[in-house]
C-alpha cells in the first residue's frame, strides 16, 4: 500500500526513492513532461494522468498525492521559450499540445527576473497550477475537503538536492 503518489517528470533524474529514502512499493508514480495535472477544461490533453489520479484515490486509497517538480526542467523550460518567441517552438504535434497547459502559468511570471528566475519561477508556477487543477475535479476536492487527501506541491534543485515545500500561504520555503 503506497503512502504517497507522486505525479512528476519524465526528467531520469528524478529518483523518488533516493529524494525521499523511501523503498520499492512505498510511492505510486506517475511521471509525465513537466509534472503537469492538466485543468478540468483540458482534461482530453491527458487522460492518463486523470486515470493514474482517479486510480491512486479510489482503489489505492492514497492519503499523500506529492506534485514534484524540478529545476532545470525542459518541458518548462521549452514552453518558456515558445511562449516568449513563438520562433522557439518546434514542429511537435503531441509536445505542444501538453505544454499548452502553461499557458496559464506563463502569464504570472514577473518582468523584473532574470531569465533563468523567471524559469525556475515558471517551475514553480506549474506546481501550483497543477495543485489548483487538482481542486477542479470533484472527486478530488471532496476527498481533499474531508480531510482525507494531503496535496503537497515539491519542488527539487537537480544539482543541490534542496527541496523546497509550498506552504500554506502558496510559497516556497526551504525543506529542512
């Protein structure tokens, strides 16, 4: 019986069992280009994903569902691009389709940051969007309004290991 499912990228790099110690069989993954829970209105863009989520909550009986994501992630960082130069987008049918879900996410990015802040800010962005998507669908906010299901939004610093937690207040501060 899994305690937590983590709905996070495709990115190799994202190991959950060495980020969170945990063992084989303690996390029900499910993995998809920029950890992105799509809004009901785009519910056709990914049927999987809902599928995994309605699987975990209701035959799992998943407690924890953990949205991860991550720096230097190329799913956000090639929507960044396209959505700032239409120029930058590539010929991908499927690809940018799905990242159309940031859309959403995109427009709240401050002018003022760097490039690379604004992506990592993107990153971050994404995770609250998805976590917001979440509370769309019916099964789910009942779930999270009975108090029984935890959304936790992550996001994991590749080269330092840092993880940081979306407190309750919709930021980011340090996991200790």
């Amino acid at each position: 019986k899994p305690i937590a499912m983590i709905i996070t990228c495709c990115d190799s790099r994202i190991l959950e069992n060495t980020i969170f110690g945990g063992s084989v069989g303690d996390y029900f993954i499910h993995r998809n280009i920029a950890n992105i829970v799509p809004s009901k209105n785009d519910k056709e863009l990914n049927i999987q994903t809902l599928s995994a989520i309605e699987y975990a909550l209701k035959v799992l009986k998943i407690s924890n569902l953990i949205i991860l994501g991550h720096s230097n992630c190329g799913g956000v960082e090639y929507s960044y691009k396209s959505l700032k130069d239409k120029n930058n987008e590539i010929n991908f049918e499927y690809t940018n389709k799905w990242v159309s879900c940031l859309h959403k996410s995109y427009k709240n990015i401050p002018k003022d940051l760097s490039e690379n802040e604004k992506i990592t800010f993107f990153e971050q962005e994404n995770i609250k969007q998805s976590i917001s998507n979440l509370q769309e669908y019916e099964f789910i906010n009942k779930l999270i309004n009975g108090n029984k299901l935890n959304v936790i939004g992550l996001w994991y610093q590749l080269n330092s290991g840092l993880i940081k937690f979306l407190d309750n207040k919709n930021n980011f501060i340090d996991l200790d």
